[in-house]
C-alpha cells in the first residue's frame, strides 16, 4: 500500500486534503464528491493517523497497482487463478505493537444509516491446517473498543470457522493484488495469496503467530459466541443493507507499520464496485469460452458492478449467442441480467450495446428468461424470503439467418486529418 501511494504521488494522481477532517460522515463525503480518483486525508480529527481512500477505484489504478496493462487485467486474473504461485515467507519488519483500542483508529461512520463505524478495506486471512490459507473481505462494524459484528455469507471464511479455527488475522492497507485477489471466488483449498503473488510477488510475513501479507495494520482477532444486529450498511446497490445478527469478534492484539496509513473503503463507491465487480469477469470469461470465443467480459458499474453483465464473443453458431448466456450465468450466479454482443462492439461503451440492442435483437425470440433462480441478496427487488429473483440473457448478436453486411456501420469514406482541416 505505502508503495502504491507513493507511485500514485510521483505520477500527479494523489489528491492530498490537507485540511482536517472528520472521520464521521465528512471523510465519507468528500470521498464521494471525488470517487474515482486517489486521496490521502493528511490529518484526521482526533487521530495521528493519515486515512487513504479510492486507491482501486478504476481499472487504470488497479493496472497501475499490479503494474500491467488495463486490458490484460482480466486475462493475468484468469491465470492467476488457474496457476496459483506458493508464497515466500520473509521477516517482518517494522512492525509495532500498540494496545488493541479501536477508538485509536481511524475507522469511519460513512453514511447516517450505518449502524456505527465500519471497517470496509479489511482482508480476512483464515489457516486451516488441512485447507491453508484463505482471504476474504468481511465488513465489520464496530461495538466496542476491541469488539466487531461481522457480516459472514455462508461461504469459504464460515466453513473456516466451522472447522474450529476461531483465530483469524485482519489486514488493513493491503497491497495491490492481496486486495483485487482476496475478491476473487475462488474454489475451497485454493489460496487466494496464492492468486495474489501469481499476479505480483506477494510475500507473506509472520505476525502474531498468524502469516499475513504485509499491510498496514494487521488485528489479530477471535471469534465469539455472542451474536449482536450489524447494520444498516450502504451496499453495492446504493442502498442500504438490512439489520441481521451476525457473529462477533474480539481484537485481541493490533500491530502497526511505523507511521501507518488507514485504507478506508467507500461502501457504494467505485473502489468497492470494482473489487467486487472486476474478479467476477474471469470466471464469466471462463465459463463462456468452454461454449464459444470469448472476447471480453464487463460487470456494468450502471449494473451495480454485480448484477448486469456485458459479454463479447465471435459469433461462429447460430445458438452462441444463447449459450453465452448461458455460460454467464454459471460463471457469477448473482447476476440478474447478461447482454450478449459481437466482437464489433465495445462492451465498455454502454451507448454501442444499446445500438446493438436497438438494431440486432428481437424481444420475442433474442431473450432467455430464468424465473424464480437464486439471485443476489443485494438485490432490493428479489424475493428476501427466498432470495429468488428473475433472469434475463439479451442475445444482441447478428442473427445468423440475415447478411452481416445489414447490421454493420459503415466506415468513413476517406482517412483523412481532421488537424489538417481544424485549426
């Protein structure tokens, strides 16, 4: 992370506010009057720490993180995951222990329907002695000075728990590939540090009797049995989550980098759409190549960058364009709708999907429905008893009965220089 801040400062990208700020609702605010672009809040109310926020809020930055290029983020994602690389461990260094006092951290209340202060950046590292390590986000809600509630899908981290490991790590202010990797679904047994060191070295180091990769502030924790509501939370949809008991957890000890830096997530954002977002699209990828070429995969930021998805592939069968769909589906069983087009257009310009959904797709015969499939929770619209919603697949490629030459636009007449013309 200290790096990343420092690449985002040498390159003019850093927006520094130097003025004070508060960790209640003011930090929030200007976090989304500026989302999208990197800001580091230099003195924070009441706290010696400095917070950091919208460091992975585009593709570009999250390029610019695992230094590669942003259009082989999705094809050094997928391998990543298909070829996982053992990470080394090494010595920490500087590293000091301070009393675990949550109260002394700058931990943000974002919106005035959140429950309470809420850690939103905090990667979840779990061992199991037969499963190894897993990392995943878990968003966390402060009830005390060394107490969390801690929102827990019935996933890989629960069956963790369940398995007797109650101790846990908490890693905050990550490096780049620890925070796109911990998002990624990746089966059981398979390290998403692993993931991380394949799409950049990765190293682990020893703190507290527990691996983590090195981050900022790293709480040790354990899991309780006292349930306690969390929530409301702002979610993905921009609108607020539901009050559900959840487990609590208890900070036993908290370590620090000299001088450390908090990471605060925005809820809502583009920082927490595109880590939750942008890990879905390899697994899309991979699914629909198994059925046809796949060329590109986006999960839609107007889609909540969770439930829309848009799909290019090269069309060679008259049902590939149904078998994506399909595909899609299997690859991010959350989403709700999936629009698939030719290789012509540009799934990142939503005005060209719109064009191919306005010139090459007919609702009576180019639209798959799935009702009552299990969906997202964070869908407000779906059933909350059941979780079920409807799905939609849009086939917007050519049909394969009519000439191609019908449904393409057509290239300007000469190449010319518009310099040459405009002064």
């Amino acid at each position: 992370m200290r790096e990343l801040i420092e690449v985002l400062d040498e390159k003019g990208l850093l927006i520094r506010v130097k003025k004070p700020v508060d960790v209640k609702y003011e930090t929030a605010t200007i976090m989304k009057m500026l989302d999208g672009e990197p800001i580091l809040f230099e003195k924070v109310k009441g706290f010696s720490m400095p917070v950091v926020a919208n460091v992975c809020s585009t593709r570009e930055l999250i390029a610019l993180g695992l230094g590669v290029k942003k259009n082989e983020i999705i094809s050094n994602l997928a391998d990543a995951i298909d070829n996982p690389k053992e990470p080394e461990t090494i010595k920490a260094k500087d590293y000091e222990e301070i009393i675990p006092d949550l109260t002394k951290i700058p931990i943000l209340t974002y919106y005035p329907s959140d429950g309470g202060p809420y850690i939103a950046s905090g990667v979840i590292i779990a061992n199991d002695k037969e499963l190894g390590l897993n990392a995943s986000y878990h968003r966390m809600m402060v009830i005390g000075k060394d107490r969390i509630v801690m929102r827990i899908l019935p996933r890989h981290f629960n069956t963790f728990l369940e398995r007797g490991n109650k101790w846990f790590a908490i890693c905050i202010g990550n490096p780049m590939s620890v925070m796109v990797a911990a998002a990624v679904s990746a089966e059981i047994g398979k390290s998403e540090i692993g993931i991380a060191n394949a799409l950049k070295e990765t190293n682990l180091i020893e703190v507290g009797g527990h691996k983590v990769p090195e981050a900022e502030i790293v709480m040790i924790a354990e899991i309780t049995n006292e349930m306690h509501d969390e929530g409301p939370f702002l979610d993905l949809t921009e609108t607020p989550d539901i009050v559900r008991k959840q487990r609590v957890a208890k900070i036993k000890k908290i370590f620090t980098k000299k001088d450390p830096v908090f990471h605060a997530l925005l809820p809502g954002g583009l920082e927490h759409k595109i880590l939750m977002g942008m890990p879905r699209e390899p697994t899309i990828f991979r699914e629909v190549s198994k059925v046809c070429e796949c060329k590109d995969v986006l999960i839609t930021p107007g889609g909540c960058s969770w439930l829309h998805a848009a799909v290019s592939i090269k069309k060679k069968k008259s049902d590939d364009g149904r078998k994506a769909i399909e595909a899609a589906f299997r690859g991010h069983k959350s989403m709700k709708h999936v629009w698939v087009v030719d290789d012509d257009i540009n799934i990142h310009n939503p005005d060209e999907i719109e064009w191919a959904m306005a010139t090459r797709f007919q609702g009576d015969k180019d639209m798959i429905v799935m009702q009552k499939q299990k969906g997202s929770s964070l869908d407000p619209s779906s059933n909350l008893e059941t979780g079920e919603t409807t799905k939609i697949g849009f086939d917007l490629t050519i049909p394969s009965d009519r000439n191609p030459k019908d449904f393409k636009k057509l290239p300007l007449p000469m190449k010319l220089r518009v310099e040459d013309y405009v002064e």
